[in-house]
C-alpha cells in the first residue's frame, strides 16, 4: 500500500518532501537494494590471507619480480604491498578497491582456484599504505588478523655439489644461478607471500644471490646462495622478518 504522500516505483517506496523547498530524496529498486547488500556482505566475508609491506624494494627481488609481472614493472627503492586472499576470485574485487584509493601501480594478479593475489607498487609509500588502509576497511580485516606464517621448511646447505647446482639452474630460470661451492638457504612458507618479506630482509642484511622466489600457490619458496657466512646472515635475516609477521598476528 501507498502512504500518504508516496509514490511506489517496483516494490520501493519514495517518500515526497515535506516542502517543496527540501531536497529530494531517492532510494533504489528494492532488486538494486538486495543486490548492493549482498555484494556488501560477500566483500565482509573475503578472508585476509596475507597481508606484506615492503618499505624499499632491494634490487635483486624487484628484478626477479620483474621478470613475472604481468603489469606494470616494479623499480629498485619502490615500496610493495603484496595481498593474498581467499577464496580466489574475491582478488578482482580487492584489486578494484585498491587502485581506485590510490595512484599505486598493479604489477601482479594472479586468480587461483582457493587464492587470489596481487602486487602494488608506488615510490611513495604512503600511497601503498593507503590503499591497504582502504582495502582492510572494505573487508573488515586488519593486518593483525591475517593469517599467521608457518614455516614448513628451512635449511642452510654447505659447499653445493655441482650436480646439484647444475639442477637447481635448470629449474629455476628467472633468478641468479647457483655456483657448486656456494651454500645455499632455503625457506618453505605457508601461506606462500610470506617468502617475499623474508627474501627483501635477507638481501638487506646480506652480500647474497637470490635463486629463486615463488610467491604463489599452497607454499611459498625461497632459495638463496652466497657464502657461508653470508648466507648464514641471510638466513637470520628471514627468520627475524617471519618472526615479526607472527608477533603481530592474532590467530
């Protein structure tokens, strides 16, 4: 039934002005209602996997991450936000959020069956921050609720065989080679972003060769050779950033 003074457009109602001086008012289609609080209530419900900042970019890991970018290339000194969520085809909205809050660059986004992810990259780093402010707020995550690392696997191993090296080499096209002597450091995360906090910490704290970072799928792996004892810097370098992603996780 009408109200008195109402007009009825297709189920909704539109109450008129008080006075012809007051503003109007318009409300959408009960259909076009239904249809935004459902999109509301899908984004409410997109799961924050990974949540990773990276304040300068080193050089050997925005090369690497060069030569898989599907966008726009990431530059030596630019701050990075890499973003994993779930379920996978939730990333094409996180994505629209994101880039319309800021003037960052998308230089990743990869569409998984149970994940999604993206990269974004900008020289100033508060406008990656704001994106992620933006997209947290839209998701109604915080970087405390994303998910905790778990580390499935780490070694250092000593003086590499060449046998072994020469594998490693031929599997691994897009980093630095490995050289037979050299030790090498490998990390095996979960989810699989967090490899790239550890890999940016460890070329800061060391003269290392970044082999190989994948940063995608079930598990996140990073191999890294050097010296021993650059290694070994490395190596604790990966631990300590992991560590920091842990303390400031809830779950």
């Amino acid at each position: 039934m009408r109200r008195p003074g109402g007009v009825q457009i297709t189920g909704t109602e539109v109450v008129s002005s008080p006075s012809p001086s007051a503003a109007s008012c318009v409300i959408t289609t009960d259909s076009e209602g239904a249809r935004l609080s459902r999109q509301s209530s899908q984004v409410q419900s997109i799961e924050l996997r990974t949540y990773v900042f990276l304040d300068s970019l080193q050089p050997q890991l925005a090369a690497y991450m060069g030569t898989v970018s599907q966008g726009f290339l990431p530059i030596p000194g630019d701050a990075c936000l890499w973003l994993e969520v779930s379920p996978g085809m939730a990333v094409h909205r996180v994505t629209d959020i994101a880039l319309k809050a800021s003037t960052v660059r998308l230089g990743q986004m990869i569409v998984e069956r149970a994940f999604g992810s993206l990269a974004l990259y900008h020289r100033d780093q508060s406008n990656v921050l704001h994106s992620g402010d933006v997209v947290l707020e839209a998701i109604g995550s915080t970087v405390e609720q994303r998910s905790r690392c778990t580390v499935s696997w780490t070694e250092i191993i000593r003086a590499i065989t060449p046998d072994h090296a020469v594998l490693i080499n031929r599997q691994n096209r897009r980093g630095s080679m490995i050289q037979a002597g050299m030790s090498m450091f490998i990390l095996e995360t979960e989810p699989a972003g967090y490899v790239l906090i550890a890999a940016n910490e460890a070329e800061k704290a060391s003269n290392i060769t970044i082999v190989d970072v994948k940063a995608v799928g079930a598990f996140g792996r990073l191999t890294l050779a050097g010296r021993e004892g650059d290694v070994e810097e490395a190596a604790a370098a990966a631990m300590r950033a992991v560590d920091h992603v842990n303390r400031r996780a809830l779950g």
